[in-house]
C-alpha cells in the first residue's frame, strides 16, 4: 500500500485528532498512530529530547515492542536518531542491516530488526523537541523524499503540539504551586526556623534565670498565624484551657505593668500547685506588639527554690522584649523571603504564559495578521487563538477572562484548550461555543466566566461566520463605503450557565478590515479615569486604513499610551488584527 497522499481532508483530520488530546501521553499515542497510518509502516517512534543530559528518550512508540523501548536512550550523533538530532536533518535508510549508521545496539536489546527507516527532527520555535522515526514499511517499499515530505509536517505538528502541552501543564503546575506559597504569605502560619528559634529561647531564658520551668507561648501574630509554643518542665495541662483561664483571665488588669508573680499560697497558686505546675513562685510576662497582645512568657521554681526578685524581673523583662522583637523580625524575613520567591516565580509564571500563547503568522493564504499582548500584571487572563481548517478556512478567537492575576491566567489555559479543541470539531461557531461553555461549567470549578467572540473565515465564499459569548462589539471595516461596522451576537460569557448562542454569517470584499479587541483597549483610563472609547479606536483605525495591520496595530498601542499617560493600567489588553483579501 502506497504512503497516503495529504489531501485537505486527511490534513483537517489529522490536525482536529492531534489537537483533540489532552494530556501529554494520550497526544503522543495519537502521533505514532498517525504516523504508521500515513506511512503505512510496522511501527513508528517518537523520541523527546533530554536537554539535561543532552540525549533523546524512547519516549512513546507504536507497533514495535513498547515496553523493552521504553525509556531507553539514544546519545547525540549515535545511530540515526542521534544523527538526527545532531544535524537536525532528515535521513532515510533503506538497507538497515549493511548500513554502519544504525544503532544496531537497540534492536539487539529489544529483539527486533529494523529493515528500513525514516527519521525527521521535531523542531518548534526554534527548539528541539526531539525525532519522529517511521520503521519498516509494511509494503517493502523503499522510503523516498515524498516520505520525507510528509512525516516533516507530521513532526511540524507533533512538536508545536508537545510544546504547547508542555507549556501548559508546566504552567497549570506551576501556577498551583504559586497560588499555595500566596496562601501560606498570607496567613503567616508556617515560620520554616520557628522551632530552632522556639528551642534557643527557652534554653536561654532557663539557663539565665536558673529555673526549672520555662513556657514560651506565640498567640495568633496579627490575627493571621497559629499558635507557637514551647516549654521545658511544665506538663501538657500549661495548654489546657481551664488553667489558660487562671492563668490569664485577669491579663488586662496587670499586661502593661509588665508582669504578674503568682504565689502557692495565694488562690491562684493554690489551684496551679494542686496541678503540677509549680511549687514556689510563677512570674508571667506578656509579649506585646504595638501595645497589642502577641503572646506569654511563663517561668516558674527558680533552682535555689528563692522568689523572683527585681533583678529577675528586670532580667525577664529584657529577655522577653528581646524575644518578642526577635520572633516578629523573624515573621517579616520569612514574610519577605516568601514574597521574593513568589515575585520571582510569578516571572517565570508570566514568561510560560508568554510562551504559551500561539504564534500568529504575519500572512495565511489571502489573510494577513497582526497580534498583541499585554497583562496589566504580571500575568492575565486574556488570550488569542487561531484554529486552521484548511487552506481557504480559518477561525480565530479573541477572549477575556474575569479577573487578573494567577486565578484569571489559569483559567484563561483552560478555556483556550478547551475552545480550542471545540473550534476544531465543528463547523458552526454557536456549536462549538455551546460546547465550550458546557465543558467550563462542569470542570472548571473557578467560579468564573470568559467573554469570547469567534470567527470562522471562508476565503473561499469571501464569508465571516461569527458567534459572541458576552464579548464587546467588534469591527469591520467596510472598504467599498469607507465605513466601520460592529460585529455583535446574542450569548452571555461561558462558565455562568447554559446558554443559547447566536450564529451570523456576513460577506466581505478583498481589502476589508476586521479588528478583534478586549476591552482594555477601550476602556484603558487616564488619570482624569476617562476612558480611552470605541469612538478613538475607530478614528485611529480609519486614520491607518491601508497601512498593514502591524502599522495599524502600532498606532492603536501608540495613541493608547498617550492617552493613558501615567495612569497605572488596569485590564489586560489584546488585539487581533486581520486584513481580510
């Protein structure tokens, strides 16, 4: 059986079943299936690039035998795969057993011979991914540049589909990680040294007042943390409430004269002594903060069995400031080195979802594209998405997701995947919306919503089918008349509930202009808060009519900015320009 030939129908095929997967071993499985269907062969390999140990991985095969491949590896410049990955240039073989290049160590390991084979590199923006290997031709036919031809665009796809998915769960990943080290900052719970601090404390204060029994007892710092303790020589019951109760129910009478002695022969004493707790004379410290209640120091039977005196006190009371002032400059170091880990992540975090975004081309078929970009922190919840049916079929998305910051940017990789698959599996806008909304109200679980508008274009009928999830009005530029028009549809934003969408087909003429927007470009505010409008959007467009739409993409940025000034900016803005010839 020959190689199939990559008709439009195969190509769509192909395409909606890779961006089909979602998870990264599932998409795998799918291209070495792919690959031995197209290529009619007995098996097929895809090997990921280690960069670490700068060697390739059996990571996913098809046909041969997958348990004794997996996981082996190919080390730079060795066999063909390592030749590959060297050169970063196809290579055919089809004399296996007298051809010296073959890694012949592979097939000995597994029990399997490898008669021919074709083996292209996996390269996408730039990286390597890795190499996609087709083995023997089920046919044994000789592999030719046709094949070459066909499994290049196969590893095209499979490793901006790796990267993408890559990217992705590295940043889901990374983003739940971030999103806990937030919630710990915040509530101050969890100090890493507390311990050793808590230790030292209590070994110093007994060592420096010679007594028997030391509690050192940290109460909620702000009203945020957890309660830190340690003692040396009391019993558990020093926690229990009804003694807490003896112990500080008068605490506003004596917390700012700075201490309080309780004797066993007072009423207190008495009951305290009946309970273990001390035999002599207790003495307790409050620890403030700001005049504010931030913990206890309790020390009791002093070693020679003699009261606390005033040099006792005075010692006590140095100790107890020193410890207060060094356990909260504790709290705000671990506080502030926390702070840095996240700001330093969330970095890393803004430059996946960077990286995360599709790369547009400045031109497809008869369109010619231009995008932008910009959260108003470090990451946001806008995004863009082109989906591609064919040579004369495209559909492109421009969404915006409720909030900012790290809930808004995962959610936004959630709704791009899912759209994303959505869009690939039908041909109506309203569908593959309703089927989205659908899938964002049943697994999100984030309690928030997206805003959208889609647009199928046929090159071929010169036709815009369009839907809207709630989105803004967009435009199109009429170039017979000279005239600005809105696209707008019924449908309110995905993930509050179900919801009908309306779907509307609409002609265009070559030379015609169609800009997707969020609102923070209309709604970017001056310091004045006024609103930069849909009015000043328009006029800039029809300023720049003709220019490219990289041209008419700076001048939006451009005016944007004057406008704004010095205002800080508040929303996510993204564009999506297309000239429509």
């Amino acid at each position: 059986m020959p190689t199939k030939l990559l008709t439009l129908s195969l190509i769509s095929d192909i395409t909606s079943r890779i961006n089909s997967q979602e998870d990264l071993n599932t998409l795998l499985s799918e291209i070495m299936g792919i690959t031995r269907d197209v290529l009619h062969t007995e098996g097929s390999s895809l090997l990921l690039y280690d960069k670490e140990n700068d060697q390739l991985v059996f990571n996913t095969t098809s046909g041969l035998k997958e348990e004794s491949l997996a996981h082996l590896t190919v080390p730079r410049g060795k066999g063909i795969a390592g030749m590959v990955l060297e050169t970063l240039k196809p290579e055919i073989v089809n004399d296996a057993a007298n051809d010296p290049r073959i890694f012949k160590a592979i097939d000995q390991k597994v029990g399997y011979v490898t008669r021919n084979l074709i083996c292209v590199p996996m390269v996408a923006q730039g990286e390597v991914q890795g190499v996609l290997e087709a083995v023997n031709s089920l046919d044994n036919r000789d592999f030719n540049q046709t094949d070459i031809k066909i499994l290049r665009y196969l590893s095209n796809l499979a490793a901006i589909a790796v990267k993408n998915r890559l990217l992705i769960d590295n940043l889901n990943l990374r983003a739940n990680e971030l999103n806990c080290l937030f919630q710990i900052s915040q509530a101050l719970a969890n100090i890493q040294s507390s311990d050793e601090f808590m230790d030292l404390a209590v070994k110093t204060i007994s060592e420096v007042l010679q007594v028997d029994r030391v509690c050192l007892n940290f109460e909620k710092i702000e009203k945020r943390g957890l309660p830190r303790s340690k003692s040396k020589g009391f019993s558990d019951q020093i926690h229990d409430e009804d003694v807490e109760a003896l112990l500080f129910n008068d605490r506003s009478d004596w917390m700012f004269k700075g201490f309080k002695i309780i004797t066993a022969n007072s009423p207190q004493g008495m009951q305290l002594t009946h309970r273990g707790l001390f035999q002599h004379s207790m003495i307790l410290f409050p620890i403030l903060k700001n005049k504010e209640w931030l913990g206890s120091l309790i020390v009791s039977d002093k070693t020679s069995r003699t009261r606390f005196d005033e040099m006792d006190i005075r010692i006590l009371r140095t100790l107890t400031n020193q410890v207060g002032e060094a356990y909260t400059a504790l709290q705000v170091k671990i506080q502030s080195e926390r702070l840095k880990n996240i700001d330093r992540d969330m970095q890393v975090a803004a430059m996946i979802q960077k990286h995360s975004l599709p790369i547009i081309p400045k031109q497809y078929s008869l369109l010619e594209f231009d995008t932008y970009y910009q959260a108003s922190r470090e990451i946001g919840g806008d995004f863009y998405d082109m989906v591609v049916h064919g040579k004369d079929e495209v559909s492109v998305i421009i969404a915006d997701v409720s909030g900012k910051g790290t809930p808004a940017a995962l959610f936004m990789e959630f709704s791009k995947t899912v759209l994303q698959q959505e869009v690939s599996k039908t041909t109506s806008t309203s569908e593959a919306l309703f089927n989205a909304n659908e899938i964002l109200q049943d697994k999100s679980g984030f309690l928030m919503f997206v805003t959208a508008m889609l647009v199928r274009i046929n090159m071929t009928k010169k036709e815009l089918t369009y839907s809207s999830a709630g989105h803004n009005l967009q435009i199109i530029y009429r170039k017979k008349h000279h005239k600005i028009q809105h696209l707008s549809g019924k449908g309110q934003p995905m993930g509050i509930g179900k919801c009908e969408f309306s779907e509307h087909t609409v002609s265009y003429l070559p030379g015609d202009l169609l800009v997707l927007y969020t609102d923070g470009v209309t709604e970017a505010m001056n310091l004045k808060e006024e609103l930069f409008s849909e009015e000043r959007l328009e006029s800039v467009i029809l300023s720049h009519i003709n220019d490219p739409p990289e041209v008419i993409r700076q001048a939006i940025l451009q005016k944007v900015s004057e406008f704004v000034g010095e205002a800080e900016p508040h929303d996510d803005l993204s564009l999506f320009i297309i000239r429509l010839n």
